[in-house]
C-alpha cells in the first residue's frame, strides 16, 4: 500500500523535554553558510602578515619556472640553473617586502575604518 504521508526531511529539533537545542548545528543547510563559517574560523588570507617562508616557496616555485623554460627553449642548463639561483635571490627579499609594504597598506585602511 501506498504511504500517504510525506516523509520528513529533516530531523525534530527538540528534547523529549520540550527543550529546543540553540547550538550550532554540525552540518550547515546551504554553501552559503558554510562559506561564512569557514571565514569565521579561518578569517581572510589577507589579515595574516607575511613570513619569509611563504616568499621562499613563491620565489622557489617561480625561479624552478624560469630554469624550466630556460631547458625547453634549449638553453644551455649550467647558465639556466646560474640564472635561476641568480633571480632566486633577487625574488625572495622582493617577493617578502612587496607583501608586507601590501600587507601595511591593508592594514592601514582596515584600522581607518574602525
């Protein structure tokens, strides 16, 4: 035989006490939401300094693309990887005050706001 109720879709709420629980749930009921909770707990990537690490992996990642190219257009490889050592050491310190000069000027304008 048919059912002739709907099923429901979500589960009941309350205590056996009558009591509605107010904590979050753990499953958020959109993307939406689930975005801001992430931004609550995680808070924007532009709020956190910049550390000589993270221009170490950029300048890294970037100079190994420049010897790589270097290769691929048949370059000779010992001044491929002398140059990319070369741009290695110059994008590393740019890299990190370009981000904190960046960083500065966001936090300026985020406390002028307040």
């Amino acid at each position: 035989m048919a059912q002739t109720r709907k099923k429901r879709r979500r589960k009941h709420r309350g205590t056996q006490g009558g009591r509605i629980d107010t904590k979050q749930r753990s499953r958020p009921r959109s993307r939406a939401e689930a975005q801001s909770r992430a931004r609550k707990k995680r808070g924007p990537r532009a709020d956190h300094p910049p550390t000589w690490r993270s221009a170490i992996l950029r300048g890294s990642l970037v100079s190994a693309m420049l010897v790589a190219v270097l290769i691929v257009f048949d370059r000779p490889l010992g001044p491929s990887i002398l140059l990319g050592v070369f741009m290695l050491a110059v994008y590393i310190p740019m890299g990190y005050y370009i981000d904190l000069f960046m960083w500065r000027r966001r936090e300026r304008s985020r406390l002028k706001d307040r």
